[in-house]
C-alpha cells in the first residue's frame, strides 16, 4: 500500500484489512489530491500498474480539482468520500453497456447496508440520490448524494476507472437551477456516518457487482430499474445544443434512457437531464 504521512489511521487500517481479505489487491491513500480519477489514469497511461495490483483503490482525505461529467467540479473535504477503483475490464464485455447502471446499484447497495433506514434512488446516468422531505408537510423531493465518474482511454487496454464521490456528513452548496438539490448521508440516516464503514462496504459490493456481470447484464438492470429516479416522469434532457422532452419509461436492456418522444420510443446514450416532473 502507497500512503502518504498523516493519513486517518483508521482508514489507514480498513485498506489493510481490504487487502488482506482479497477484496482489494493494492491502495493508493493521499492526504490530498487533485482528483482520484486522474491519478488513476496518470499510472495507467505510463503502465506502472502491474496485473497483480488490480483491482487497485485510490482514496483521498481531500480531494481539490475533482471531475464530474460535463466539467463538473467535485470539491471534497474530509465529510466526504471519494475514491477510485481502477479494474481490468474490456470494453468488448458482455455486459459494458451496463458498467455505469451496475456502479450504482452496488453504491445503493453500499449505503443502504451500512446506513439504514436509507433508500437510494438512482438518477441516470450517474448520481446517487435519497427521496427527502424538509418537513412534514411537503412532498418528497429528490436530492443528490453523490455521483459516479467512469473512465477509460484509447491508450489504456483492458482497463477502466470508477470514480465515486459521496456526500457523507456534509454537502456542497449548489446554485444552479438544473442541479439536483444536494443531501449527505447523514441527513437520511440521522446520524455521523463512518468514512472507514462506507468505504469497506462500496469496495466489497463493487467487487461483488463485477461477479454478478460476469454471469450477465439483465440483473444488474432489473436491480436498477427497481431504483430508477426517473421512470414514470416527464423529463428534459439537453444534448449538445437540443433539448428533448418526453415520458421517461426506465432504463433499456442495455443501459441507456428510455422516453417516448411524440409517440415514439428512443433511447439515449448520453445527455444531461434537465427538469423533472410529474407525468401529466
């Protein structure tokens, strides 16, 4: 394991015991760092990281010039969990369609293990939501706890890397009027929430997610489905310089966004979901 001075201790130690149990093959723990994702990527690129270190975890105390999708930022501090997994995966897989829908049910299976009573609702293509009331006489809303950043790269063969941000105990403060207001963990379970406890049980359902992929892609898209934030709702959704509005019906066997534009039924690979509403 590759630690800086000064590292949590107890976090320290949960690596070790992810390690040890096979969970995990190697660690990279900084007390600060630009972007776990980047680090990833800047080993791979030079081919410093053997067969034998895979899968490798990268993990941060803080993490300053984090990447979300659509050049996002992710600022995080030591309320927050992030970290990246980096695992020997083709993207001539069977089931790669459906990678970034698998990453978040293993997240919601993560939290809602160490952190019940929390339901995690999943938010295509990437974030990792809670239904939230403010007080008791208001509808529940969605809110954002955290968000999924996978990548790869032409240079890079038979690899990919999973970001993962999470809003433990604290939340950024977010202005704009298409973002999912944010909530932490905390605030859905009613108490402290553990870094170490978090991080353990994302590494070990991720490894359990990939098993499962192996054996097909059609669970990890009915385990999805079951927590698709979107289904049932009218919704926008930008691409480029289009926005197209429509009924969300879920996700397709293959991962992508499933609406009815004008009568018809189209799937969407990619896009930037703007306004939710209830269907009329």
């Amino acid at each position: 394991m590759n630690c800086d001075e000064g590292v949590t201790p107890s976090l320290r130690h949960t690596l070790d015991h992810l390690i040890r149990n096979a969970v995990i093959a190697s660690a990279v723990y900084r007390r600060e760092t630009a972007s776990t994702n980047s680090d990833a990527l800047a080993e791979l690129q030079t081919n410093r990281i053997d067969d034998r270190l895979l899968p490798r975890l990268y993990v941060a105390d803080r993490q300053t010039a984090g990447r979300g999708r659509h050049g996002n930022s992710w600022i995080s501090e030591e309320d927050a969990l992030t970290f990246s997994l980096v695992i020997p995966f083709e993207l001539s897989h069977p089931s790669a369609s459906v990678l970034s829908p698998a990453v978040g049910v293993a997240a919601a299976r993560a939290i809602e293990y160490s952190c019940p009573p929390c339901r995690v609702a999943l938010k295509w293509p990437n974030d990792i939501c809670a239904l939230r009331s403010n007080d008791s006489t208001t509808s529940p809303m969605l809110h954002k706890l955290g968000g999924i950043l996978i990548e790869t790269n032409a240079t890079i063969a038979g690899r990919m890397v999973i970001g993962v941000g999470l809003n433990l105990n604290g939340k950024p403060d977010l202005n704009s009027q298409h973002s999912t207001p944010p909530a932490s963990i905390a605030e859905i379970a009613n108490r402290h929430v553990s870094r170490e406890t978090l991080l353990a049980a994302h590494a070990e359902s991720l490894a359990e997610m990939l098993g499962e992929l192996d054996d097909g892609p059609h669970e990890m898209v009915r385990q999805y489905r079951s927590r698709c934030a979107l289904a049932g709702h009218d919704l926008s959704l930008k691409q480029s310089n289009e926005t197209i509005t429509g009924y969300c019906t879920g996700i397709a066997d293959d991962g992508s966004l499933e609406l009815i534009v004008d009568g018809n039924r189209r799937h969407f690979r990619s896009g930037e979901v703007q306004r939710v509403r209830p269907a009329s």
